[in-house]
C-alpha cells in the first residue's frame, strides 16, 4: 500500500519516523513536518483543515485532531516544503495516502506551515480560548472552554505577558493591555482559572501555571480582559506618515483592497498610527503594489473605530481584487525645524496639509512670518509655493496656492514661523517603553505627576496623541506604575478626548489637589509595542 511504500522509504531512516510533530506543547501538538527521501520538512497550509489533521493524529497514535491550525502557528519551519494542497477525507491510515501534489512541488513559503493539535498524549495543556464583549474577536473578556463548558479568568496575577499569550494563540497580533475587574463586563457561569502566570512565549493559555478553578477567593468583577492590536505600517510613500496600507496578521504583512476606500477609512489608519487626519485615500496602488496576500476588501468605518479590523469589513483574505487595487492613505502632518521649540522655526508639511501653522501645532497666535531660511535651509521638496490665507483657514490646504510641488523656489526661501506659546512638556514613567507608564508634566522646571481623580479614556487619549503613541487601550489609576515623587501638578482634568494636548483640558489649577502619590494616574497606548518589520 501508498502506507507501507511511505514508511519503506523513509519510517525507517537515521532521520526517525516518516512524520512528526513540532514546537509544540509535547508529540501531540506542534507544526506537522513528514520525512521524504531522508529530508525533513514541512506541509503547505494550503487546503489543510481537521480532515487533515485527523489523519496525522491517527498516524502518530495521539487520538483524533482539536484543531488545524495555519499560519505557522507554531512557528516557521527551515528548510523545504515536502507537501502541499493535501487534501484527505479523513480516513486515511497516514498523510500519505492522501491526495496531495507531487513530493517539494507548491507555492507556499514557510509562514503558511500547517500544525495539528490532537486530544491524545502532551495536548492536556491546550485550552480553547475566546475573548468577549469587546470591539471585535481581538478583544473582549477572556473566556476558556474546559470539559464542554466556557468560563472566565479570574484576574489575580493577570498583566500583559498573560495577555501576550492570548493574543498570540487567538493570531491576533500584540497584546496592549490585560484589563482586569471585569472591564468588559461580568461574565456568568464558572469561573475556570485563577492565578494564571505566563512567561510570554507559550504557545496556548494552557501552558502556563495556573492555579485551576478558582476558589472562593474570585467573583466575576474580577474576570480578565484583553486587547490585542494587529500593527499596521504605511510603505511606499514619504514618511511613515503617507503609503500604502499594511497590516500583519496570522504571521504575514498584507494589503487592503481599495473597494469603497475613502476618506472616513483612511482617517482611522492615520488616528491609528497617531499621524492626525488624513487628507486623500488613493487607491489602485498609487504607492506600488505590494506583496503576500491581500488580507481586507470592502471596509467601511463610521468614524469611531480606534483601529481598521473594528470597522466592517468582507472577512479576513475575502476579496475580488489584485494588487492593482492595493489602498494607500496619505495623513496630515506639520511641524517646525530648528527653532529654540517646538513653537518655531522652518515650516514643514508632508505634502498632506495641516491646519494653520500655530492654530494646528495649539501654539497660541503668530508672534512673527519669516523668510530667507531664518531658521536654516530644508531640503527635499518644496511643496507649497505662493500660499495667500485670510487667517481665519482652519487649515494650510484652505489658503489659496500654487498647487502642491508648484513653485518656483529654492530651500534659500523656506518660511518660518514664531508662535507665541507652548503647551507643558508630557513623558510617561514606568513602563515598558515611552507609550505607556506614570503621567508626568514639566512644570516650572520640575517634573510632576497628575492625580487619577476623574481621569478615564478621554484623558489618557489626550496623552497618547500628544505623545504621538496612537490611541489610548488603558488609563489605570492607584499608581497603577509605581507611586511618583515630587509634586502632584494637575488634579480632576476633564478632557473631552479630542483636545492635542494635556494643557488644553479643565483642571484644578496647577498644584491644586487633595491626593497622594498612591493615586498617581497612567497610561497604556496602542504605540507601546511595535512588531518586528519583516
């Protein structure tokens, strides 16, 4: 038989048994790889599903398949791809009595590697995880299915490395926040785990320690949550501010298609990336066509999304474009070069418009226009030329001008500007990088922490698109980052959510507040983790 010849030629080889699987938990769980002709490799995701991967835990003794995952998601494997298109009915006594294209024939490449996760031996640490009630499937309270019946986490021990490992086993990309106290609501039923504690680089929930069920000492105010964010790039264009849009999931970087792109989708990847508002949404790959796959068609936001998965879309790699239909967005950025601060010097645009230069940049009123390079030569393009405004233009793209990249200067002309104010400098202390940590302000010379009285969202979104951290996923209270030392600054700030900086929203008065540093207030952006550019 197709078993046999399989096995006689390469079952019985120095190289071990004809299949294996690998990276996983333990034999029973892993990336599928099949020895041929004495060469280990792995199989193509094309076509794969449980019929597959009932056969390989037939095959290996490991009882029937849980799940068929794709994606490489136990990791990328080296080296060649011995199948592809396998296709089984599930009945099969080994992979190789499948149908199946010729042994190294595919189009594949290793981040699409099948796995198997099979109910035998080394899968009793896998748990089915769902998360609940949040702004779509990366989100949500966490939920875990144990002996037919979903239950919630308890959130003793629960932060972002617990977090980090739900997002990775739902292929939802980088954790940027483990809510706890139930932040997206209750859950009812049993709660099934407490006490969870993970490295971050499990594979599934159920390899970390655990205290099992929790006891007496959990309710479901405590359930856990999590965020997870699928990054996204623009490439191609002039900045990191203007391209074609990217997004990375199940492992790969991939386009959007441009059916019904326009502007309302276009402002939510550029509040997104934190590079303003976008002023043009071109399409039919204005910035080159891309490569892999072409993972969203069809999105359509209303406006209110904090990133581009919660709008609605056709479902993940549905579409009925090509490359030629790649989307692009181009976002509004202004700034002023080599002044004494951040509220003068040379004015730059990247070819997006922006407000008026200190009504945009919240500089208070225009000290003084200046020419002649005051502030020293740019360089690169000139892209506005002959600009006449009222004054009143809420942006540089309403005044009247040549067109953009019409001129007939050189970098010798550049305008300047001197704006008569500026807004208190903001860092953030204590995280894990500068988009997340302890609210600090300058102040008279001297860094201050903010009280978490009233502070929420809208606060904590104020801080994050000041600091040029996309939006704000968590605004923690209690010294949620370590008590501050020093003076506490600013007390019961009331940010609308859309003001550009901390400055701008009602509070108390500078040093007027009745708090301790045990209530300094936090942030967490979406701009804390960055994935690894491939």
């Amino acid at each position: 038989s197709l078993c046999i010849s399989f096995y006689t030629l390469s079952f019985f080889t120095q190289s071990g048994p004809a299949l294996r699987l690998v990276n996983g938990p333990g034999r029973c769980a892993g990336r599928v790889e099949v020895s041929y002709q004495g060469t280990w490799g792995s199989v193509c995701g094309d076509g794969w599903g449980l019929n597959e991967a009932h056969v390989v835990c037939r095959q290996l003794g490991c009882g029937a398949a849980v799940s068929a995952p794709l994606g490489a998601h136990f990791g990328p494997g080296f080296g060649r791809i011995v199948l592809d298109n396998v296709r089984c009915s599930g009945d099969e006594g080994c992979l190789a009595q499948c149908a199946h294209n010729s042994w190294f024939i595919h189009k594949c490449g290793h981040e699409e590697d099948a796995g198997a996760i099979c109910s035998g031996e080394g899968s009793l640490s896998w748990l089915e995880v769902r998360l609940l009630n949040g702004t779509g499937r990366c989100s949500g309270r966490v939920e875990v299915l144990v002996q037919g019946t979903w239950g919630t986490v308890c959130d003793n021990l629960w932060d972002l490395a617990e977090a980090t490992v739900v997002c990775h086993q739902l292929q939802c990309g980088q954790a940027v926040a483990a809510p706890t106290g139930a932040h997206f609501g209750a859950g009812s039923g049993q709660i099934l785990l407490d006490d969870v504690q993970c490295v971050g680089s499990e594979s599934n929930l159920g390899q970390c320690v655990h205290g099992g069920q929790a006891g007496l000492n959990c309710g479901h105010l405590e359930d856990a949550g999590v965020i997870c964010w699928a990054p996204m790039r623009l490439v191609g264009g002039f900045g990191r501010c203007a391209g074609r849009v990217e997004l990375f999931y199940q492992g790969v970087w991939g386009t959007v298609c441009d059916d019904l792109w326009d502007l309302p989708q276009a402002n939510i990847v550029c509040r997104q990336l934190g590079c303003g508002w976008a002023i043009s949404a071109p399409g039919e790959a204005h910035f080159g066509e891309g490569a892999g796959k072409i993972l969203l068609d069809n999105v359509h936001c209303r406006g209110d999304e904090r990133h581009l998965e919660e709008c609605a879309h056709g479902g993940w790699f549905s579409h009925n474009c090509g490359r030629g239909e790649d989307a692009g967005v181009i976002c509004s950025e202004l700034r002023l070069v080599g002044g004494s601060g951040r509220c003068s010097g040379r004015v730059e645009v990247y070819h997006q418009g922006a407000e008026v230069v200190c009504r945009q940049l919240r500089c208070g009123q225009a000290v003084s226009a200046l020419g002649k390079a005051h502030f020293g030569p740019g360089s690169g393009d000139i892209f506005l030329d002959n600009l006449q405004c009222a004054g009143v233009e809420r942006a540089l793209g309403q005044c009247a001008h040549s067109g953009w990249s019409e001129h007939n200067c050189g970098h010798h002309e550049d305008a300047g500007v001197i704006c008569s104010g500026d807004w208190p400098e903001l860092r953030l202390v204590g995280g894990s990088g500068r988009c997340s940590g302890r609210v600090e302000v300058l102040h008279q010379g001297a860094w201050g922490t903010v009280c978490d009285d009233l502070w929420d969202l809208n606060e904590a979104e104020v801080v994050c698109r000041q600091l040029g951290c996309g939006w704000a996923v968590f605004g923690p209270g209690m010294a949620y980052f370590g008590p501050g030392s020093g003076d506490i600054f600013l007390d019961n700030l009331q940010c609308s959510g859309v003001e550009h900086y901390l400055g701008q929203c009602a509070h108390s008065g500078w040093s007027e507040h009745n708090c301790g540093h045990h209530e300094d207030a936090g942030v967490i952006c979406s701009g804390t983790f960055s994935p690894l550019r491939q």
